[in-house]
C-alpha cells in the first residue's frame, strides 16, 4: 500500500494517507482519482486499472466525509512526491503503525484482512 504524509501547514499536517483527494465539480470519483494521481505523484492510470475496493464513511466536525478507496492495478511512470509529502510503501499488515485521519484509520483493518 502507498501512504503518502501530508506536509506541514495542511490540515492534520504529520499524519499518513492514502493517496487522492477532493473531486471537481462534474468531475467522477475515478477521474479524481486519476487526476490526483497525477498531480501528487506523476503517475497516469487509466479507469480500467481502477478497482472499488471499500469506502469510509466519517462525520468530521464540519463535513461529513465518504471516501471510496481504489486499487490501481497498472499505472506508467514513477512514482514521485509532487506536493511536498513523503510516502511511504507498507504492507497491510504495518498499516497500523501509521497514523492516519480519523476517516482513514477503519479502512486498515479491512486492508490488512482482506489482502
């Protein structure tokens, strides 16, 4: 799994994350995906390499958050911090030695049974 730690001076700045970000407007999840993936990594994907695997659901102070998380099967380039973060490859298993968001953290245990 790619964790990527989001850089000082974001929102829950320190923590670790999986990969992505907000969708535009008229913008699907898996072309926000794709889109992100460029942008914070300089990777390009295509749809078909996406897979739906689980989804978070996590009311925040202020919005409530419903993340769906994707497997990507195939992509081309290296992958690369493009906004400041560091990342990090981790087996499912060590996903918990990472702090993460609180809309992230359901989603390892999950990831560690499943895979």
């Amino acid at each position: 799994m790619l964790l990527a730690q989001r850089p000082e001076g974001k929102s829950m700045a320190g923590l670790w994350e999986f990969p992505g970000g907000k969708l535009a407007e008229g913008e699907t999840p898996e072309a926000a995906l794709i889109r992100e993936l460029r942008e914070e990594l300089g990777i390009e994907t295509r749809e078909a390499c996406l897979s739906p695997l689980f989804f978070a659901s996590h009311a925040y102070e202020k919005f409530h958050l419903l993340m769906p998380l994707y497997i990507c099967r195939k992509w081309e380039g290296r992958v690369s911090p493009r906004e400041g973060q560091q990342l990090a490859w981790v087996r499912p298993q060590k996903l918990a030695d990472y702090p993460m968001p609180p809309a992230d953290i359901p989603l390892v245990a999950l990831l560690r049974d499943f895979l």
